[in-house]
C-alpha cells in the first residue's frame, strides 16, 4: 500500500510508501548511472590494445573524416568485413558464411 505522489524531478506521478512528493525511482538514478546503463544494455565493449602512439593516429584520422574515434572503428570494422567477406567467397562454407554475414553486417 503506498500514496499516489509526485516526483519533484520529471513531474510524473508514482506510488510511494512515504505521503510526500520525492524521486521517482527513475529519477533515483544518477543520469551517469543511466547513461551506463543504457550503454551496456544497447552495446559491446572491446578494448583494443594498439602501439604507443597509434591512438594519435585514430584519433586525427578520425578527425579528418569528421567521425568520433568510435564512429571511425565501427566504419573501419565494417569496410575491413565487406572486403574479408568478397575475398573468402570461393572458400567452403560459402552458404554458412553468407548467412552468418547477412546477420552481423547491419551492426
Ligand atoms: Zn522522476
């Protein structure tokens, strides 16, 4: 049992134990807290080990072709895997390789 009370944060109205108006529990999460979670729900993580100094090279490569280094990754990986696929097309498997492929390019 609980009262009908307004979050002082986003104005909707939830159900709490105590009679006055405070955070609702989405309001309860730190917008850092929910940004991580949002990540970590709606993306992978990798961490890539690269030379001293290749990080610089991203970084201005990345830059020139107006993309966050993130977005330039992303490009890099699926240029490199349009290429590996056309290149592997004459290897066995071609029907698996195909399918897995249609799978995985959209991301
Ligand atoms: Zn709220």
């Amino acid at each position: 049992m609980g009262y009908n009370v307004i979050c002082i944060k986003c104005g909707r109205s939830y159900v709490s134990k105590a009679n006055r108006n405070g955070l609702c529990e989405n309001c309860k999460v730190s917008g850092s807290e929910r940004s991580m979670t949002s990540r970590t729900k709606n993306y992978d993580s990798v961490i890539v080990y690269l030379p001293k100094g290749k990080r610089d090279k991203l970084k201005m490569f990345s830059g020139l072709c107006g993309m966050t280094m993130n977005e330039f990754v992303n490009k890099a990986i699926d240029t490199f895997s349009d290429a590996a696929f056309e290149n592997s097309l004459n290897e066995n498997n071609e029907e698996m390789l195909k399918k897995t492929y249609e799978e995985l390019k959209n991301f």
